[in-house]
C-alpha cells in the first residue's frame, strides 16, 4: 500500500530496461552499491533505486554512474541514459 499521499509508480518498460543495463553494468565493474554510489556522488539509495525501477533517474545521474563503471563511449552513454 502506498503512503499517505504518494502514488506507487508502476515501473514502465523503459524504466526496467535501465534498471536492467545499470545492474549488469555494476555487476560487471565489480562495484558494490555504496562505492559506486560514493565515486559517482550520489546516495546508495539512488543506486538501489535505479536498478529496482523504482524512480524516474536524470539522465546526468545515469551518465555519472555509468562513467564509473568504465563506460567511456559517450554515444553508449547518451543511448542509456
């Protein structure tokens, strides 16, 4: 149940589809959910966030994060985020 005032957010498909991509990213630069949060200066909450679909991530957060996990090509960056 949603509290007192806030709508539950379905996640739409693009939302998971990120979520997806920020995981397998972070999985792969062997990153735990705080020091990746810590290196791109944003909340561990974010992070979780962000790969449960649970919030709408600004595109200049994605590009943060994914930097941190050695995305270098900005095209791929600009793609994801």
């Amino acid at each position: 149940m949603a509290s007192k005032g806030r709508k539950e957010q379905v996640p739409t498909v693009r939302s998971r589809r990120l979520a997806s991509i920020l995981r397998e990213k972070r999985d792969a630069s062997g990153l735990s959910v705080t020091v990746a949060a810590e290196k791109a200066y944003l909340a561990p909450s974010w992070v979780y966030r962000a790969e449960k679909a649970n919030c709408r991530p600004e595109p200049n957060n994605v590009a943060a994060i994914l930097r941190v996990y050695g995305v270098t090509d900005e095209d791929e960056i600009r793609y994801i985020a």
